[in-house]
C-alpha cells in the first residue's frame, strides 16, 4: 500500500502511515494521500463538514517531531471490499512549527519535495 505526496498536482508515492484523531487516541487510522492542504484517510468514519484534530505520532520517523493540525472532511465514502471507510480532509489550522514538520515529512516520503520552491 502506498501514500501519494501532491505538490500542486505532482503525485509522489512514498509507504502509508499511521495519523490519529487527538481525541480519540486508541482509533489509528491510515494516511494514503497527503499534501501541505490536506490529506485522504483510510478507516475513519466520518461526514462531509466534521473537523478533527489529527496527530502525526513523530515515533514512526527517525526525524520527525509529533505534530498536530485541524482539518475538516471535504468528501468521506465507504470502500466496498476492504470493509473501511476514506476520507479526504482538507487541512484548516496548523502552526508554523506543524508546517515545518509536515514539510519535513513530505520531504521525507518524497526526497526532493519542495526543492521547487
């Protein structure tokens, strides 16, 4: 299973990981899709318009710091076959020190993203 990093339109894959809902800790679910503006996850449960506030567990990089941001839930559809649900969350409220470490990551899953800018 793989995670595409999108840079504008650009999709790079890079290995699936683990995100958790700051609010409910014991529930892991799966980043497939993830930029700087939002991401798609893979076994949560939601509705168009619920915002979440989503934890990235820094234990599973070797170099990046825990971080968290807010984001809403643009579309969520059930995946016939797999017995779980996706979402796509657009992300609506993340520190400067959460951006630096996202960006960290993305460069992480994708070696070269953002050397563009």
């Amino acid at each position: 299973t793989r995670v595409r990093v999108r840079q504008e339109r650009e999709r790079i894959s890079g290995s699936r990981f683990p995100i958790y809902d700051l609010y409910d800790m014991g529930a892991e679910y799966y980043v497939e899709d993830i930029s700087e503006k939002g991401l798609q996850i893979l076994g949560i449960n939601t509705n168009a318009g619920e915002s979440r506030t989503f934890v990235v567990q820094g234990y599973a990089f070797d170099d990046i710091q825990s971080f968290s941001f807010d984001a809403e839930s643009r579309w969520a559809k059930a995946v016939s076959g797999e017995g779980l649900a996706r979402a796509g969350f657009e992300i609506t409220d993340i520190s400067e020190e959460g951006l630096r470490e996202l960006r960290a990551l993305l460069s992480k899953l994708a070696p070269g993203y953002g050397s563009a800018r």
